[in-house]
C-alpha cells in the first residue's frame, strides 16, 4: 500500500490530486457523493479523519473544524457501519489521525478495522519522536506521511528524521493553518529542493490554501509533485452540494496537466 501512494503520484506530467472530505459531512447521503464523485474524477487518493472527539491542534481551521462537529457521532465512531460503508468507496485513503486515536506512540485508541484499506496515515497533531511513530505504522503495513512546512531556513534535523523515516508522500504546509492561502514562490522551491534532497523519490504534495486551478498553476511552477486540497473542498460541498462540487472537482483535476519547473 506505501508503494501505491508513490505510484499514484509518479504520472509523468500530471501532478498528483488528493482531497481531505469528512464523512457525514454536511449529512450522510451528500458525503457519499462527493467521495464517490473525488474516485470518479480520477483522485489520486481520499484523505479522511480517524479521531474520537472534536479536539483539533491549532494547524486545523475553521472550515475542516466545523464540519468535524457538524458531521455527527458516526463520523467519530470507527466501528460506524456508515463509516465503513463510506470508506469502501475509496480505493486508496489516508487517515488523518488526530490526538485522541493516538495520542501516545504505543496508545492507539480508534482500534484496527479503521486502518483495514488504508495506504497511509498522516497525522494531524506534533508527534515525537516521529521515527518510534512511523515504526509503529509501518509493523501495521502503513506508511506513516512525513508533515513539513515551508521555511526561509535550511532542513532541520528533526524535518531530516521525519523524512528519513516516513513513506507515502510529503505533505507541505504552504501556512500555518488549513485553509489559510500561503504564499507561493521561489520558497517553495527551494524547499522542495532541499526535500529532494534527501528522499528524492518521495512526491511532494502541496497543501493548505489551495482552491483553484491558478494555484495548482503556481505550485507546479516551483516543482510540487502534486496538491491537497481540504477546506475549499468542504466549503464547495457544504455550500453547493454534490453538483457544485463536481464541477469543482472535475476543475481541479483537468488543471493537473501543468509545465512544472525543471527539477535541480
């Protein structure tokens, strides 16, 4: 399953696209939709939450906060026959594990069936040390994705650990908070310059602030592997429904195709 996540983003000429949705999100019948219609379009994978309550770090805004509590207690109760039913749709996901399902490395609390067909884990809240984290997933067959933010500043030793020892992809913050838009420039390629530099065959993905194909434009111009895109996704939905959400989804996916910057 980790090697899937790398194949997925390898296209040659097409940047990888991953969506964040909440099941149950704004109500069950409308959720389902809208994952069926991200495998539809060609998704490269379906990010979701595994957590317990609706207790979120400070890098989760508004638009991913609220919907995690409008979405309703099945969407918190990994055992959730809706879950479960939801999750069958996607054939490739990745679980965005807050702290109240793992809240320690060796206390993981949201139980096995939830991790059944995932490719990865991505998590939400600081984990450290992020290496013992990342044993722990792979031994569960799952790569453990490594979170980064774009800096001004060279490669921490904590940031080489995480991406010496996590798998999948690398998820690059372009800010601090989701759905807050970062500033996409030379910076950003130069981070990933210094990422390729130490695990040049994992993908990069861009995140946080993405909504529309102008900015998929502008992160392939500084070499991104491919976006994540999770509060516009959710604010389309919620507002739109099924078919704004689809023309949305359909927009994004035709801008993958993008001249990307000559990697150094």
């Amino acid at each position: 399953m980790t090697a899937l996540l790398r194949e997925n983003a390898a296209t040659p000429g097409r940047l990888g696209f991953g969506v964040y949705l909440v099941p149950g999100f704004p109500d069950w019948d409308t959720s389902l939709a809208a994952v069926r219609a991200a495998v539809a379009g060609g998704a490269d994978f379906v990010e979701f939450p595994i957590l317990l309550d609706t207790e979120f770090s400070a890098s989760t805004g508004g638009v991913v906060a609220e919907a995690l509590a409008k979405a309703g207690p099945d969407s918190l109760d990994p055992r959730s026959p809706r879950l479960r039913d939801w999750l069958a749709v996607a054939p490739v996901r990745v679980g965005v594990v807050y702290r109240s399902a793992w809240p320690s490395v060796d206390r993981w609390r949201a139980g096995d069936e939830i991790l059944s067909g995932c490719a990865g884990l991505l998590c939400e809240h600081d984990i450290r040390p992020f290496p013992e984290y990342a044993v722990r997933a792979r031994r569960r067959g799952l790569a453990l994705v490594p979170a980064l933010r774009v800096s001004a500043g060279p490669v921490t030793g904590e940031e080489r650990d995480m991406l010496e020892s996590g798998d999948g992809f690398v998820y690059l913050a372009l800010s601090s908070e989701t759905g807050r838009a970062g500033t996409v420039d030379s910076g950003l390629g130069r981070r990933i310059d210094d990422i390729r530099g130490i695990r040049p065959g994992l993908p990069v993905y861009t995140a946080f602030g993405i909504r529309n194909p102008d900015d998929v434009a502008a992160v392939a111009r500084q070499g991104a592997d491919g976006f994540i895109v999770g509060s516009h996704a959710l604010t389309v939905l919620g507002d739109g429904g099924p078919p704004a959400f689809e023309r949305w989804f359909a927009g994004m996916a035709a801008a993958r195709s993008q001249p990307t910057r000559v990697r150094t």
